[in-house]
C-alpha cells in the first residue's frame, strides 16, 4: 500500500518548481512512451508527480533527489514500490555509466531541471554519452530554442553548435508557468535529444569545442578576426569557408570542416 504522501516546499536554492498540472504530465509521460524493462532514469523527481507515471511503464526506475526532504517525502510514497529505486545525490556527480551497467542497458533519461544547471548537467551527461539513449527534459523555453536553432536563426548560437553533434534534438511543445507551483517566471518546453553513441567525423577533431567557443566568443566579430590564432584567412577560403562571414551563419558540420583545416595546420606547424 501506498503511504500518505507528505508535502515539501519548493526551495529557492535549489531552482524548484513542482510540475502539478495532471493534463501536462500526461502528456510527457506520453512524449517519452517508456515501455516495460527499459532503464529509466528521473533526474529531480521532486514531489513525485511524474515518477507514478514512468515507473508503471518501465516497471523500474532510478530517480536522483538531491534535496534530503524531499528524498524522505519520495521514499514514504513510493519506498514500497518494486522496481524504484532512489539515489539521494546531485545529478552532477552521479556516474552515469556506473548507472547504465548495474541496469545492463542504455538509459533514458528524463527530469524537469532547475534552470540554473541545465546547461552543465546536459554535457555532464554527454561526457557519458555512450551509457544515455536518449533524453526528455523540461527547460527554459529559451534554451530549447537555442538548442534547436538553425543557422542563420536568432537563438542559434555556441549551445546550437556544440550540441549538434551529439544529439538529434526535438522541441516537443511548450508549458506555461501555471503547470508548476510555484510559478516561474518564465515559459518552459520539453525536448527530446536522441544521443549519438559517438560525434560524426566531421566532428572528430580535437579542436571542435576550442573552434566554436573562439568562433562565437565574439558574435559581430568574422572568422578572419576570431579564428586568427588558429588558421589565416586563406587556410578558410581552401575549403570553401568565407573568412569574412560571421559565426551565427555557419552549419555545425562547417565548424567540423575549421577544426581539422586548424588541427592540420597545427601539426603541420610541428613538423
């Protein structure tokens, strides 16, 4: 039997907002389609308002609740459950290829993040890209346009092109404010990033991150100005890259293309 459920309020120091809305968590537990075995993971399960949902159609589930309170709240409502398993932890330090070989499987991980580790904890997890299928998070709805964005586009931007390579990203739908108590301030939306076991070649080179984090250090700066340290304009016209063009106009596979024009460049410089 399933215990009283004890209540614990949203803290500000860890960037809380409880989904409440019963319509929207139906409708991500429908986005994500967990079926029966599959190694679920729920990062920052909260109050518990979507783990029911995900651990009756996975059968098991992992949740990390780094808030102790919490922690207690969740184990009362769901300790009994077989299957639900609770890792009282930050997200952040958790080991997630640990995780993927104790389960023996790929894992599928979802989680309304707080805003403010988003960003950290998505190439967290990507660091152990090869133990995540794929990922279902509820973001601020201007990272998801970020992390979504085209070339050319507004928001397409640093996050855009470091991400490409290693997720196929899907913007799902939007959620207001008024799904979570307390409210934020902002809209959220759900996205869906099917990882990529491994980068694509074009996106090999050692030098990728260091290319596109120069490229748009500086966004009215051209690649002329803001690559200079790593290859001269002539190096960018050999192949076919417009030194005079700016970085937000650029494909990601395009910054693939400088990496290894700079990488050779490089050790050509050595030899």
């Amino acid at each position: 039997m399933t215990a009283a459920r004890p209540m614990s309020r949203a803290r500000k120091r860890f960037g809380q907002h409880f989904l409440h809305d019963p319509a929207v968590i139906a409708r991500i537990a429908d986005a994500v389609a967990l079926r029966p075995g599959e190694a679920a993971v729920e990062i920052g399960p909260g109050q518990g308002a979507l783990t029911a949902r995900l651990l009756s159609a996975a059968g098991q589930l992992d949740a990390i609740e780094i808030d102790r309170n919490l922690a207690v709240m969740l184990r009362a409502r769901f300790g009994d459950e077989p299957g639900w398993v609770l890792h009282q932890a930050d997200a952040l330090e958790t080991d997630w290829r640990a995780l993927a070989a104790a389960r023996g499987a790929r894992l599928r991980v979802i989680g309304n993040l707080p805003y403010n580790i988003s960003t950290p904890l998505l190439f967290r997890l990507l660091e152990s890209s090869t133990a995540i299928l794929d990922m279902h998070f509820m973001l601020q709805k201007e990272v998801v346009d970020r992390i979504v964005a085209a070339p050319g586009t507004r928001d397409y931007g640093r996050l855009s092109v470091m991400l490409a390579p290693r997720v196929g990203a899907t913007r799902l739908f939007e959620v207001g404010a008024g799904a979570f108590r307390p409210a934020p301030r902002v809209t959220s939306a759900l996205v869906r990033l099917v990882v990529r076991p491994e980068p694509p070649e074009w996106a090999s080179s050692p030098l990728y991150a260091d290319i596109v984090t120069a490229a748009f250090g500086q966004r009215r700066k051209t690649l002329r100005n803001a690559l200079r340290r790593y290859l001269p304009p002539e190096a960018m016209q050999a192949i076919g890259i417009d030194p005079g063009a700016r970085a937000e106009t650029l494909a990601p596979e395009r910054f693939g293309a400088l990496a290894h024009a700079a990488a050779r460049a490089t050790a050509a410089a050595f030899r």
